[in-house]
C-alpha cells in the first residue's frame, strides 16, 4: 500500500490553486518551506526511575500575516513531515477566515495513555523548555490537538511563565476558564464545523433538521459536532472512535451516548441501545447518511474508501483526512467536499478570540463568542463558495486560492528581507 505523506498532498493542492490562480511559482515558492522546524529530545524521569527519551516537533510555517497559531498533539505516529502539513494547514486555514495570524504546529512523539499524570505534566514541562525559544504570545501560541487539553495548556502556560517570571495566560490558547480561558473555546471547532455543514445544506436548498450525519472520531471534535447537530435536530446515525464504530437507522440518543462516554474512560466501546449495531471502522465511513463528518486522523479516506461512499457531502472535521487521489474521485463523483481549512476553522478562530482577551485583559460571554464565530464562519464560506461557483473548482481548491491570494498579497506588500 502506498505511503502517503500530508506535506506532499498539500503541496500538491497548493499548486493546483496557484494554476487556476495564475500565480507565478516565484511567487507563492515561500509557501512550499516552513520558515522553522524544531527538533527535540525530552529526557523524562518515569515513576520507576528509569530515564526515557521522548522527540518533540515544533514547526512555524508561515508568519507572513502574524504570530504563529496551532496546536499540539501527543500521539505515538507523530513526526515531522506530519507537523510540517498540518503547520501549513494552519496558514492556509488562518487566511482563510481572515484571522491574523500565521501557522504552527507541535508534536511529541509519544502514546499518553501510557503516561502517569505525573509523567505526562514533567513531559509537557519539558517540552515547553524545550520550545521556549520559539514561543511566546507575539511569535507562535500553541493550543490543543489531538490527545492534549486545557491541563496540559495550563502547564506550558505556568512552565512559560515561570521562566518569564510573571504569568503569560497569551502563550496559549485553549486554557481552562481559571487561567484564561475563553467561554466557547471547548466547543468551537466542534461549532464551526455545524456552522459549515448547515450553510452547505442551505446552498443546496436543505436544511439541518433530519439530515442523517454519521461521525467519525468520537474526541472533542466529532462529539461536539454530534452533540450541536443532534439539538439542531439532525438524525445522528453513526459513531466511532479508536475502541469501536456504531450504526443506528433511528439515529443515537447523543444525551444518553455522551453519558455513557463520560463514565466509560471517554471511550464507546461496548455501548449498548435498542437499534445500535456495532459495525467495521471502515463501514462508517460507507454507511447510508447525507454528510459524513471525518473528525478523527488524517488519511482516512483513501481512494478504495472514496469508491464506495454513499454520502453526498463530506464536511472535514480532522486536518487531512482525504487524501489526493480520494479527493480526485470524490470530485468525479459529484460529492461535495467542505475543506478542514474551512469546515474547522471554528477553533482558531476562538482560540484568536481567547488571545485577544488575553493580551486586552478582556472577558467576554459566551454570547458573544458564538455570534462573531458564526459571523466568521458564514462570512468565510460565502467568499470559499463565491471563488468555487466563479472558477467552477472544488471547495478545497476554492479555499485554498482564498488563502493563497491573502498569503501571496501579505508577502507581496511586505516584500522580501533583506
């Protein structure tokens, strides 16, 4: 089976934007090299005593229109091409809803489910010192991805500010409420991709409510999403995380499934209902809904997935869960594709939202945190579906030339050192 490596997919989509675009290479080339790529080791002192040494990435991509923005993830498969996809991912997706900001993103190479609490906080620590550099409310501001949180925020924020020797609550983004946090931020990305799927639906003469939605990934994300749209009155007809995969013709009980997860280690694993059948990881994908939400890892729709999806929208939940030769067949086949540079911009945008608190010594309620998300959201998928309708390109190429045409303008204005 093929390898497939993000970095080269996005470069791919980049180029294919900047054809229908016309935009010289020479002009938009800055795009293809991230401007920094950090490597660390972590030696760790484990409860038993023994030492171990863990890698941790941290990349900014672009800072072209401001700071760096995204997050970090502790997962066991992280490595630098990924980090460096997902930092440029991060300066499209930060273009593309007009935020200023650039991209970033950070990486330990690591399975935290294995760590104590008291491991994982000295491995946060010391991934922090070993990042500080970098870091800081001005250059790059980290947030949570996939297996961290608002503790291990919490901890680079203190780790950082005990360096500074005063509390820094705008080096990161995605705190809890205590340490500067921004109400809404939690539900976000989550948010975001409910905003995206419902604006398509309206452009295609649909609506929200009994839409059958079927969700892949079950974390902060996917669960969000599967929570908002279940109120919205969608019919929420499948579920799957990493433990296991469910279908439910009548849709789930999301109350009673979020219950269940809760008690049950976050993991859904051995749920039980009337109607609810467990099924294959793969089958979730292929499964008879309207809009199929990808919010696990990247790469999970491959070309023999893309075959056999019965869904006529797909609104991207994950960074990069499509891969190019997917996407090419998806196109083909009339299935309409919301972008991850669109579709979960919610997060960034909020996580902006937190950082402009913070750095203002603001707080805002939680109203007004959702309306300008929504006002974002709405305004970004308006200017992503003009480009489309006007070029006759997919959405992610739409997007992707929004962004471009911004990041390309930004350098064209601020001209090249020295």
């Amino acid at each position: 089976m093929k390898e497939y490596n993000p970095y080269d997919q996005m470069l791919a989509t980049l180029d294919v934007a900047a054809g229908i675009l016309g935009i010289d290479e020479s002009d938009y080339n800055f795009l293809k090299y991230p401007e920094r790529e950090l490597k660390v080791s972590l030696p760790i002192r484990m409860d038993d005593g023994t030492v171990k040494v863990f890698e941790g990435f941290r990349v900014q991509h672009s800072s072209v229109r401001g700071p760096c923005k995204g997050g970090i993830r502790y997962h066991q498969d992280v490595n630098m091409d990924e980090v460096k996809a997902l930092a440029a991912w991060m300066s499209l997706k930060c273009a593309v809803v007009n935020i200023p900001y650039g991209g970033g993103k950070g990486g330990v190479q690591v399975d935290p489910s294995t760590l104590s609490e008291n491991e994982l906080r000295g491995l946060t620590r010391r991934y922090t010192a070993g990042i500080l550099p970098l870091i800081g409310p001005e250059k790059d501001i980290p947030a949570p991805d996939v297996n961290t949180n608002g503790q291990i925020m919490a901890w680079i924020m203190d780790t950082y500010s005990m360096f500074k020797g005063y509390s820094v609550p705008g080096v990161v983004t995605g705190k809890p409420l205590e340490v500067g946090g921004s109400l809404g931020r939690p539900e976000a990305t989550g948010r975001g991709v409910m905003f995206s799927t419902r604006e398509l639906l309206k452009k295609q003469g649909k609506k929200l409510k009994n839409a059958k939605i079927a969700v892949q990934g079950y974390g902060n994300v996917g669960r969000t999403a599967a929570t908002l749209m279940h109120q919205e009155g969608c019919r929420i007809v499948a579920i799957g995380d990493v433990s296991a995969s469910y279908y439910c013709k009548d849709g789930f009980d999301i109350e009673a499934v979020n219950d269940y997860w809760n008690a049950n280690g976050r993991l859904l694993k051995g749920y039980q209902a009337p109607g609810v059948t467990e099924i294959a990881h793969r089958d979730l994908l292929v499964c008879e809904c309207d809009v199929l939400i990808p919010a696990a890892l990247e790469n999970q729709i491959t070309e023999d997935v893309a075959k056999e999806i019965k869904a006529s929208v797909i609104v991207e939940g994950a960074n990069g869960p499509t891969t190019t030769e997917a996407d090419k067949l998806l196109a083909e086949r009339k299935i309409i594709v919301v972008p991850d540079i669109l579709a979960n911009a919610g997060g960034v945008v909020v996580s902006y939202f937190e950082w402009v608190q913070n750095i203002q010594s603001l707080m805002w309620d939680e109203e007004e945190v959702n309306k300008n998300l929504e006002k974002i959201m709405i305004r970004s998928f308006e200017e992503v579906w003009k480009v489309t309708q006007e070029r006759g390109c997919t959405l992610r190429t739409g997007a992707y030339m929004v962004a471009m045409n911004r990041l390309v303008e930004a350098r064209r204005i601020r001209g090249v050192f020295p």
